[in-house]
C-alpha cells in the first residue's frame, strides 16, 4: 500500500505564545508539518532554510516588522515562491493594502476562528485567489530657601496636539504645537518626535555649543515630522542630528525627511541644511544614547508606528503617542483582565509598559467620539484608562490631545479621566500635558 503524500509544510511567524499554539495546533490536527518562529529576525532565516511552502505571518513582530520581512521574503530569489497569509491584529485597510501589493495572497484577522483559519489555508492550496477583507516656628531663625536642582534629567513637552496644529484663544493653556519631546540628561539630548513643537526647541539648542542630537521618531504621519524643516540645529554647521525611525517600506526614512523640502513644497532645500544629519533604521529592540538606556514596542496605529521608553538610573519613563488600545472595544472597561481574550494582540504592549514610573500617552478621544473613529488608531478614554491599570504604571500625562478639544472640554475630561480610574480602583496620578511643560526626574 502507497504512503500517503505529506501534507505542505507552513512556518507560522507569530510572537504572541498562546496564539502560535493554537495556529500550531489546529494545523498539526489537519495533517500539516508546522514550524514556528517567535520574531522577524528568526522567520526569515527559517524561511531561507526550510522553504516552506506557506508562511503565516504575523505584522507586529519584534525584531523585524511582518511587513519588512515580507517584502524581504518576496525579494529574495530562495523564498519568493512561498506563498505569505498575513495574520494580524491590525484592521487598518492601508495595511492590507501594502501586504498584498507586496505579494502577500490574502490577510486574516485576529481574533479568527479555528474554521477560518483552516478554510483560508486549504483554499491557498487548492490554488483559489485570495479575498478582498477588509494617563517650625514661623519667622524665627534664618529662613528656608529651597532651591531647584537642575542638574537632574528631565523631560520638556513642546507639542501635546494630535493630528494638525491649531491656534485661538481657546487653546492657550494647553497649547495647539503637534508632537515633540525633549529628554534632557547632562549633555545628552534625545527628541521624541518633530511636529510643529520642534521649531520652538531648536531655537532654545540652536543657542548652545554644537553638539549631537538624538531624534526618534514614533511613526512619520505629519504631525510627527511637520516641525523638522523649521528646525534650526539643522542649518548649523557643527551639530550633529541622528534620526531613528521604524522602517516604512514604500519610502526610507531619509526620503521621507527630505521630501518634505522639495522646492515644490517648501523654500529651503535638504542641501542647505549645513549640520551632519544621519538617518538610521531602529533595529533590534534597544539603544544606548548617553546615559539613556531606549527601547522600543509596535502599537497599534497605521503604519510602523512604535512607543519609546527610557530608563534613567532607577526611573522609567515611556511614551506612546498614538495607539488604539482594545481596537473596537466599546464596552465597559472593569472585565478586562490580563487573561481576557481581547488583549491578546495588545499584551505585547501592556507588558512593554509594565511598572512604568512615568507615561506620557494618548487617550485621544471620548467613549462617545470613539464610535465613530474605530480603525484611526486612537484610543477611547476607557480604553486608555484600562491600559495604564493593566500596565501597573504609576502615573500618567495625557498627551496628543484632539484639535477640536480646546482648554474648557480638556479640563471636564480631564475630570472624567479620574473618574474612570477610580471606578477601575485604580487612581493614579494623572493629569494633561501641555506645551513647554517641564520636569524633572
């Protein structure tokens, strides 16, 4: 009697433990040979090994981002010819777009069924086309004269506004600059970001001796990279800038900053820029900058987009801008636990987080706003609120505030912000950054 014929061998590239189990099992139980690989950096070398003939392919991977390694897999004349399934948490359409144009056969979302799964993989193999899916006495004696010791590091806020800088009366104490922070250590400066709040920094370090300067880039949407033309470092010969970003596959991170002053655009060309500006892919997961130990998480938003945290000494301090934490969940935040099925795609982050003496993250919008903004990568209020009560951090500034929230609405939700806490007994110390907001650690 003839053997059977053995089934297709299928390398599944998925860092969530729980969820590489049952992909693994429920193929094993169909008869298929499964390897799996827990990061980006460890499926394509197997890839490169084993040739397998279908790759399940997780986006948010450490090491090398899903879409890196997918167009690497299609570039690459030794796996070109394995077919990819993208499974994701990631329901952003641009996304899918990208993963198919890439040559990815079709996308699967988490959370799926096991009968999705297995209908998906078996239509791959019977040759059908993939689907479109879419935070003492008094006056005796000398007196006490405390003084500020401002040798300590610190972090400055220069811009707290999401998505397009705005002006007016109603926005002067929390300010209308977009994304950009300052940590500050001795010598050494690190920028998280360079929205329009950039522009007011560097006319504060254009001051100063020459020096290097760190920038890190969470995701390249305008409101992060809007300021950097308006930098002034940039156009002093003498300082060195080096700036980090995930990388984001259609155009590298250099291109991106220098399309920005095309003279189509702008009046000022890249060339005119007289500092030394050097730009660098983030890879592995960590960085040494000075005395900051930086390391980095995907979150949840269109695009490679990451969340930063810094140790200093004994503190850490982390910064996640934009993230649409529990995406879709418009329920009541007080069942959600570490073991709720729901935070599957997001544990990465909430473990990434963990015990965080400072978070500076988003909580973009109301529960109410949330309903009609599920899928632009923007947390609800709850939502948010449940991150921080999940990660244990121990106390949060609310950034990337809503252009259409002016000073009056921030302070009710501000006041709405503490009380969700509390019904989460959990009420830690929050409150909302604004610009030039400065302390120091």
């Amino acid at each position: 009697m003839n053997e059977p014929t053995p089934k297709p061998l299928i390398l599944v590239a998925e860092d969530v433990e729980a969820i590489a189990v049952l992909i693994v099992t429920f193929l094993t139980n169909r008869g298929y040979r499964v390897e799996w690989a827990a990061d980006g950096e460890t499926c394509l070398a197997k890839a490169r090994v084993l040739r397998p003939a279908l790759i399940i392919l997780d986006l948010m991977l450490p090491k090398i981002h899903g879409m890196e390694v997918l167009r690497q897999i299609k570039a690459d004349p030794q796996t070109k010819d394995c077919g990819v399934l993208i499974c994701t948490a990631k329901q952003y359409k641009p996304d899918q777009d990208q993963a198919r144009e890439l040559g990815a056969y079709d996308v699967l979302l988490k959370p799926f069924e096991k009968e999705e799964l297995i209908d998906i993989v078996e239509r791959y193999f019977s040759g059908a086309q993939g689907a479109a899916r879419s935070t003492t006495v008094v006056g005796q004696g000398e007196p006490y004269l405390p003084t500020l010791t401002t040798d300590r590091c610190s972090y400055h806020l220069w811009g707290t506004r999401g998505s397009i800088p705005v002006s007016g009366h109603g926005f002067v104490r929390h300010g209308g600059n977009t994304a950009c922070m300052e940590v500050n250590c001795g010598d050494d400066t690190v920028i998280v970001d360079a929205g329009t709040g950039v522009r007011q920094l560097g006319l504060k370090l254009v001051k100063q001796e020459p020096r290097r300067i760190h920038i890190l880039i969470t995701h390249t949407h305008w409101d992060h990279i809007q300021g950097f033309p308006f930098f002034a470092p940039a156009y002093v010969p003498g300082f060195e800038i080096i700036i980090y970003g995930a990388a984001a596959f259609k155009k590298d991170l250099g291109s991106i900053f220098r399309g920005q002053l095309d003279r189509d655009y702008f009046p000022v060309q890249f060339e005119d820029m007289r500092a030394n500006i050097e730009f660098r892919s983030l890879q592995g997961d960590s960085l040494q900058v000075g005395p900051f130990g930086v390391t980095w998480e995907y979150t949840q938003h269109p695009a490679a987009t990451v969340g930063f945290k810094f140790q200093i000494g004994d503190k850490t301090l982390a910064y996640v801008s934009d993230n649409e934490f529990l995406y879709g969940y418009l329920g009541d935040p007080k069942p959600i636990a570490l073991d709720s099925s729901i935070l599957m795609p997001h544990r990465r982050l909430v473990d990434f987080l963990a015990g965080a003496d400072l978070l500076i993250g988003e909580a973009q919008y109301t529960n109410e706003e949330y309903r009609t903004k599920i899928g632009w990568g923007h947390s609800s209020l709850s939502n948010a609120c449940l991150l921080t009560r999940l990660a244990q951090v121990k106390r949060w500034v609310v950034t990337h505030h809503d252009p259409l929230h002016d000073d009056a609405f921030l302070d009710q939700k501000l006041n709405l912000t503490r009380e969700i806490l509390r019904s989460l007994d959990y009420p830690i110390q929050v409150s909302h950054g604004y610009d030039e907001l400065q302390e120091y650690l």
